[in-house]
C-alpha cells in the first residue's frame, strides 16, 4: 500500500517554480566568489601594477607576432582622462 502524504507531520515541501530559462543549461556555481577586500594594502597595489605590466608585454608579443605572419594587430588604448570626461558629458546631458 501507498504511502499517504496525510500521514507525515511538518510543513510539506513546496517545488521551487524554476526561472524561465528558454533552452539554457543550468548554471553550476562553483568556486568562491570574488569578493573585493576591504582593505587594499601597498602590496596589493604592486601586485596589480606588476600583473598590469605583464599583461601590456603579453599583448605586445601576440600583436608583433600576428604582425609577422602578416596579420594586422595593433593595441589601442585610450588617453588618460577621456573616461572622466566622457562620464561628466552624460550627466550635464541627462540633466538637461
């Protein structure tokens, strides 16, 4: 014979009603998140412009070698400051 849901005692365990995700698989977390510290020490500032160095000469590398095989590559950066400017142009502009 069957078990009777009736017969247990508790609170009956609800289905969670799954978001809509039209055809993507699900998302499997895992990892710790990265959490920025809240204390950012000198060190930290080193590391990140020592990473920042590295990865300005890797991209050098990889432009130079696509250059050689005959691929064009070049690193585009901005000029310093254009971000703030563009950041205040939005504001004076969303005020109006």
């Amino acid at each position: 014979m069957t078990q009777k849901s009736s017969l247990f005692k508790g609170q009956p365990k609800k289905k969670a009603i799954p978001p809509n995700r039209h055809g993507k698989p699900c998302q499997t977390r895992k990892g710790k998140r990265a959490v920025k510290p809240s204390k950012v020490t000198k060190e930290m500032d080193v590391d990140r412009e020592v990473s920042k160095f590295i990865n300005y000469c890797n991209e050098v590398k990889a432009a130079t070698a696509a250059n050689k095989e005959g691929g064009q590559l070049s690193i585009v950066k901005t000029p310093p400051g254009s971000a703030n400017v563009a950041k205040k142009e939005t504001a004076n502009a969303a005020k109006k």
